[in-house]
C-alpha cells in the first residue's frame, strides 16, 4: 500500500530534481525518469463506490481496503472488519490453493491442474492486482496452470468452464458493426490484444470460440512478464464459425454452429476487426495467435507493413528456436558462427515449422557472408518432413511456403533418400545434428527415430519436442535421454521435469517456448513506438535470448532460462528491441518519451526506462470523484 509520508518524501525530491534540471540537462532525463516512478504512488481516480469497486476485479482489493478507505468508498460494513495485508490475503488464498497439492505433486500431469485453473481464474475475476501477484511470485508454479499446458485443457472444457465473459468476442455476424462494438470495452487505452480465430489452439486443432483461452493466456504473461498494465491487454476471439464436426453436433458449445467463412469472406472479417480496433486505438499492438498454417501467413503479409502487428507461431517461435539453436552449438563447445554447419532435421512444416525454417535459414546466411550462394548454402542444411514424409521438389501441390526447403531429388538420391522417406529414415541417413519437432504430433519422435539418432554425427545431438501441449510433445524427455544418451541437449515446447540421470547427474528439460520472446517483442515495440515490428526487431530480440545464458550454463545443457527468470529476460528483450528500433529509425517514442529522447539513450538508460515502465502488483491508492 503507498503510504502518503513516502509520496510527500518523493514528491519533494521530485521538485528538487526538477528545479536542478533548469541548469543540468543530465538531470531532465532523470527527472523524467523519476516522473515515471512515481506515477505508481498518485491515486487513482475511480467513478464507482460500495458494492460496484467490489464487484470490480481492476480495483477491488477485498480485505485488503482500508479503514479510510472503505469510508471514502462507502463499503464500511460491507467486508469483514479485520484489515489483511496484500501479503496476508495471498497467504489465505494460497491455503485454499495448496489444498489441492496433498494428494498430487506431479507438477504438469497434476490431475488437479484445472481445479487449480479455475481457482485461479475466479481470482483473476475478482481481484486482478491480486492475481498478478500471486502468478509473478510463484511463475515458475503457475505458468503451466494458466499457460500450456493446463490452458489447452482448459480451451477443451471452455463450456462448462465459462463463467464471465474475458475479452471481446467478433462473430461473423457482426459483419458491418465492428467499428462501433469495439466501444463497448470499458478501457480508454489498449496496449496489448491477443487475437486467435481457434482454428488451431496448440496442437489440440479446431477448437472454435473456445480458443479465447490462449488469447487469455497469453495475456496473462504479458502482464506477469513484461508488465503491461492489466487494464490495457484485450484478449479477442474472433469466431468465424468451426471446422470441429463435435463442436458443430454439441448443444452446449458456445460459438457459431457453422462451418468456418473462407476465401474473401474470411479475409473480410478479418480486415474489419483490424481497422476497427486501431481506430479506435491507434497505438494498440496486436499479436496474432494459433491461427492455422492457411492463413497465419497470408495474414501476417497482409498486415505487418500496415499495422503494428505480428504472428508469434511464425516469428515469435522462429526466434526462440533460433536462440535454442545458437545455444546448441555453443553446448557443443563450437562457437556461435558454426551454426551454418548444423544439419537440421525438421519435422513439421506449419506455421511454426516454417517460421523457425526461414528464420535458422537467414541466420545462417548472414553468418556466412549475407549473399545469394550464403543463402543458397544455408538452406541445404535443413530436411523437412511433414505428415506424407521428407519434401522433395517432387512433392505434388506443395505449399509455396515449404517449397524453398524442398530437398532436389537427385541430391535426396544420393543420400539414400526419396520423397516422403519417413522420420526415422531421414534422421537414420542424414545423421542430423539437432532434430526439431513442430508437428503436433506426441510420440513422432518413437523408439525408432531417437534410435536412429544415436547415429548422429554431432558431439551432442539436440533434441527440440516443441509441440504443445505435453501430450503433443514429440518424445519425453526420459525417452530422450534414455534411447539417445546422457550427453543430449532436449528442449520441450511445455514443460516437464529434470531427468534423473542417476550417479548425481541431471538431464536438464529445457522450456522452449515462445513465452521467452513474445512479451519482450510487444513491451519493446510499445515502449519505442515503433509503427511497425521490423525483421530487425525481431532478430535484436532473438539474439538477446541467445546471448542470455552464460557460458557455464550452456555447457551444462541449459539453453534457456527457467521461468523464474521470465520478467528479467523480458525486460532485456525490449530493450533490445527499443534499441534496434531507435536504430533502424523507426521509434516514434511513447508518452513523456519522445523520438529524440529516445535517441539519446544509452544502453543502460534504455533498460532503466523499459523497467520503470513495467507494472507491478502493487494497490493504489482509490478516490471517488462522480463522473
Ligand atoms: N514451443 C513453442 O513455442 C511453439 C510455438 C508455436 C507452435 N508450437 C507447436 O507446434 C505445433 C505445430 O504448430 P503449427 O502452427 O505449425 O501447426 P500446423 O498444423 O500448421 O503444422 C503441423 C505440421 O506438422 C506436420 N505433420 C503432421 N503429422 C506429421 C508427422 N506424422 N510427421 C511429420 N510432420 C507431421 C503437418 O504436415 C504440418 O506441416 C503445435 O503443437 C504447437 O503447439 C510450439
Ligand atoms: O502457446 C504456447 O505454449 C506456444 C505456442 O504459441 C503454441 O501455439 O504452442
Ligand atoms: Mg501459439
């Protein structure tokens, strides 16, 4: 709770700060600083009192209000008389959570994982400032409640789970009433919205509306990780009806019971909720998310030099799996420039495939003199296998996107390989250095495929089962570790323990997952202004991810941070991408923070303004003023 001496304290300074900036430039930029910082300790004006502030998760606090408080908000007698702490209610609130822990501890397959999400999410209805603190304090717990995997199994029970609507929800029969819908949420100012049509919620497929639960989701670590103010994220649904034959037949699904609009009438839906939003919110960030293959990409070429916008399968994953990569190399005890010798097997040529293929390929090139024969060079290092097999230019109907990582026939030939020779074939003659799986596929990697990797001709052969959720994941880790060997690097894209290699040592599971990258992208596209999200601002923050871990930990398998660490790698990401953003001459500033402030920046002024502008958990101060 701020407490009124403390402001009175900062506010002087603040004045002292200010008046010196009348003869030190250098102090103005403090003073702005400083200005930032104590805009958490002003009050906050509200237009409700009694049981509306209650009834309101944005600024209830519960038991948490007061004496003064609940006088000035006309809710004395309305809550029990003794006061509690912020950290007091958690404690109370953690003993009912934690009752559900007696009987399982078995962290990602815990059968209690939903009751847990939706104890979590009655909170997150009532008492946000509450919620975010429990979730930033206990990340590394909740993360997989509320992110994957538990969010996957909650999109799937999306109808008896609902309670209260979350976020917006544009229907195809809200064709030509979009631009004034979008006025009926309540917030003046939006950040962050999270956009998802459901056709391709994780590696569950068509879950129709009830996709709004990764939308959710994601915006959840938007605040716990790169402090987005909770009362600017929208998470929106946009229901265009569904492909899923269930859903269609079931009495209680809560979408359109209708087959999805395609072709033009899909992209018009589309092109509607886009102006609409950034009508009405001209800065506002939109992250597209778990759209399928079809149209992720057509999407993301339509809109990313208009809009800020960016499709976090195809370009957040590709740099998360970049810098797993790098660290895979640097495992190996190689430096980070013989990347472009890796051979890559991948399996799976999705959005998030492909993505992480045109990604690995440029990063090659560039690292190999950034010309036509680089780049021609690098992309003989990957072989792709989807559902019919290896890709080969012989492929029939073959999708424009994967057709550049079409392996030639005769070169396949060579190498004992034909089109579509299955997984375990490929991994068998090709002896990759890392295999990596975006298939949705769990199990792709079989007892076969890890067997046949023990061929391998790296040092330490890289496993990344990327797919979502854990029971998509392409092979365990025990099966990893197991079947190929101690000596392994394994990332999953969902969570799983640390593998007991027995005689005292570990197989470290590594969590490769987009979260690492999709937070830091928007709160440093925010915080720079930049009108778009630039290759280069997206390559800046990938390569902070990759520059992360130190050497130590690389060489003892740990290629990515542990989610405990989640909001200091976010707050690094940003500024990375302010930076390249500044450089590239795209940041057109935000707020007090001018384009030319921004250019004078140094690095640590950079990180020092990402910081400050990062929300936190705290209560503020209410004051009723009538509207
Ligand atoms: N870890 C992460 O950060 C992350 C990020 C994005 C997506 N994902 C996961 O990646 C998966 C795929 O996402 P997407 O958007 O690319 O999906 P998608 O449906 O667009 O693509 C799936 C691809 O896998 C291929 N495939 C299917 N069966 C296969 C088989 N037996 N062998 C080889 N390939 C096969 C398909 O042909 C297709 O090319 C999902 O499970 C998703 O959760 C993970
Ligand atoms: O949502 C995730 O956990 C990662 C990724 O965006 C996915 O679609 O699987
Ligand atoms: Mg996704």
């Amino acid at each position: 709770m701020p407490n009124f001496s403390n402001q009175i304290r900062a506010s002087s300074s603040l004045i002292k700060r200010l008046k010196q900036r009348m003869t030190n430039p250098a102090a103005l930029m403090q003073a702005t600083r400083s200005f930032t910082t104590l805009e958490g300790h002003r009050p906050t004006i509200v237009h409700k009192r009694s049981l509306d502030i209650l009834h309101d998760p944005w600024f209830n606090k519960g038991t948490a209000f007061s004496m003064t408080e609940r006088d000035r908000l006309d809710i004395r007698g309305l809550l029990p008389p003794n006061v509690m702490s912020s950290e007091q209610q958690i404690q109370r609130f953690m003993v009912d959570l934690k009752r559900l822990e007696v009987q399982a501890r078995d962290g990602p397959s815990d059968p209690n994982a939903l009751a847990k999400w939706r104890i979590l999410n009655r909170l997150h209805d009532r008492n946000e400032t509450m919620y975010f603190k429990v979730l930033i304090a206990n990340i590394e717990e909740y993360a997989p409640i509320v992110y994957t995997p538990t969010v996957g199994l909650a999109c799937q029970n999306y109808s008896g789970l609902f309670r209260r609507p979350r976020g917006m929800y544009f229907s195809a029969e809200d064709r030509g009433e979009m631009m004034s819908m979008v006025y009926n949420w309540p917030a003046e100012q939006v950040d962050m919205i999270v956009v998802t049509d459901g056709s391709r919620i994780l590696g569950l497929g068509d879950l129709g509306v009830q996709g709004i639960g990764i939308a959710i989701g994601k915006l959840d670590l938007y605040v716990a990780a790169a402090g987005i103010n909770p009362q600017r994220v929208l998470p929106v649904m946009i229901d265009v009806g569904t492909n899923n034959e269930k859903l269609l037949k079931d009495p209680l699904y809560l979408g359109l019971q209708e087959h999805r609009l395609d072709g033009d009438e899909y992209i018009a839906v589309i092109d509607e909720f886009m102006e609409a939003v950034f009508t009405r919110w001209p800065h506002v960030i939109v992250q597209f998310e778990d759209f399928q293959s079809k149209w992720a990409f057509k999407l993301l070429q339509r809109y990313r030099n208009a809009y800020r916008m960016f499709n976090d399968d195809v370009q957040g994953t590709a740099g998360v799996a970049i810098a797993g990569l790098l660290g895979a190399v640097r495992a190996q005890g190689r430096p980070m420039i013989d990347f472009p010798k890796q051979k890559i097997v991948v399996a799976g040529a999705g959005s998030a495939g492909i993505g992480v293929l045109n990604a690995a390929r440029k990063t090659m090139a560039r690292m190999l003199g950034n010309n036509e024969s680089a780049f021609e060079s690098a992309g003989r290092q990957f072989w792709v296998v989807d559902a019919k097999g290896l890709i080969t230019e012989e492929r029939e109907n073959i999708d424009l996107e994967a057709l550049p990582f079409a392996r030639k026939v005769e070169e396949a030939s060579r190498q004992g390989l034909r089109e579509g020779a299955s997984l375990a074939e490929v991994v068998r003659e090709v002896k990759p250095d890392v295999l990596l799986g975006l298939s949705a596929v769990g199990g792709l990697f079989s007892k076969e495929v890890l067997e046949a990797l023990k061929g391998s001709t790296s040092t330490r052969p890289a496993i990344f089962a990327m797919s979502n959720p854990t029971k998509n994941a392409e092979c365990t880790p025990e099966e990893a570790f197991s079947i190929v060997g101690d000596n392994i690097i394994f990332a999953s894209g969902s969570p799983f323990k640390d593998v007991d290699l027995g005689n005292g040592h570990i197989g470290h599971c590594n969590q490769g997952n987009n979260m690492y990258l999709f937070p830091g992208i928007g709160l440093g596209t925010l915080l720079s202004g930049s009108r778009i999200i630039s290759d280069g601002m997206l390559q800046a923050a990938a390569e902070c991810l990759a520059a992360y871990m130190t050497e130590e930990e690389v060489l003892k398998g740990i290629i990515y941070p542990s989610t405990s660490r989640i909001r200091d790698i976010t707050k690094e990401v940003a500024a990375a991408v302010v930076k390249e953003a500044i450089e590239e001459d795209l940041a057109e500033g935000y707020r007090e923070m001018d384009a030319r402030e921004l250019r004078k920046l140094s690095q640590e002024e950079i990180e020092e303004y990402v910081k400050n502008n990062m929300w936190s958990p705290d209560y503020p101060t209410l004051v009723y003023k009538k509207d």
